[in-house]
C-alpha cells in the first residue's frame, strides 16, 4: 500500500519523528501521522483548521513546527495531538511558500513576496 495516495489534496512536507513514523502536512487542513513499519497505517489525524504551507521538525523528535495559510507559525505535540504554541499575528498577512530546517534549533520561513524570516524553537523571530 502507498500511505502517501490515501491524502485528500495536496502534500505540502513529510516530517520523520523519531519513533519510525511519518507526519504529512498538506492543503486538506489536516496532519496525519502514519506508520513506516509494516502497511503504513493512519495513526492519528490532527485538525489544524488551515492549509498548511511547510512544516519541519520541532524540538525533541516529537513535534512538528507548521507554517499555515494565515501566516501563523504553531508547534503541534504529535503524541497529545495539540497545539503547544503559537507565533504570529494574522493582521500581518503573511502568506508562507513554505517552511524549512535552517540549523540546529532554528527554522526558515519563507513568504510569498520573498521575505526570509528566521525562528528559534521558541517561534520567535530572529532575522528577517
């Protein structure tokens, strides 16, 4: 079985967690997290209510850091599937073309009209 064709709408990025399992970020405004071993079963499904644009890697292995639609940068704890923080003011309209590991413990946001933002773990702005 391919896990990857069973999305609704486009795949934005694939995030490997430490456990042997995938999280795929895509425009259905969902994360699912899937299983690498054996027929690559849905483990969870994580409504994020936005298309979501990049996501990486968040501290620790467990989370994942996503850039959605609405220019808001959130951390999401793949195991109690919540979001544990929240970076961003949606007046700003910011719209992400996607989002990228920078170095060790910093990530690149990159905007539609070619701004590079760079965040800590912490999604506080660094440089831009």
């Amino acid at each position: 079985k391919q896990w990857y064709q069973r999305r609704v709408r486009a795949v934005t990025a694939l995030v490997f967690l430490r456990d042997d399992t995938v999280v795929s970020a895509g425009r259905d405004k969902v994360l699912i997290r899937w299983n690498l071993e054996g027929d690559g079963e849905r483990m969870a499904t994580l409504p994020v209510f936005e298309c979501i644009e990049g996501a990486v890697l968040g501290e620790g292995g467990d989370s994942v850091v996503t850039a959605g639609e609405r220019g808001v940068l959130r951390t999401w704890d793949m195991n109690s599937l919540k979001c544990i923080k929240e970076q961003g003011e949606p007046a700003l309209k910011r719209e992400f073309v996607t989002l990228l590991p920078y170095t060790e413990g910093a990530m690149m946001a990159v905007t539609f009209d070619q701004n590079i933002m760079i965040h800590n773990a912490e999604l506080e702005l660094l440089r831009n």
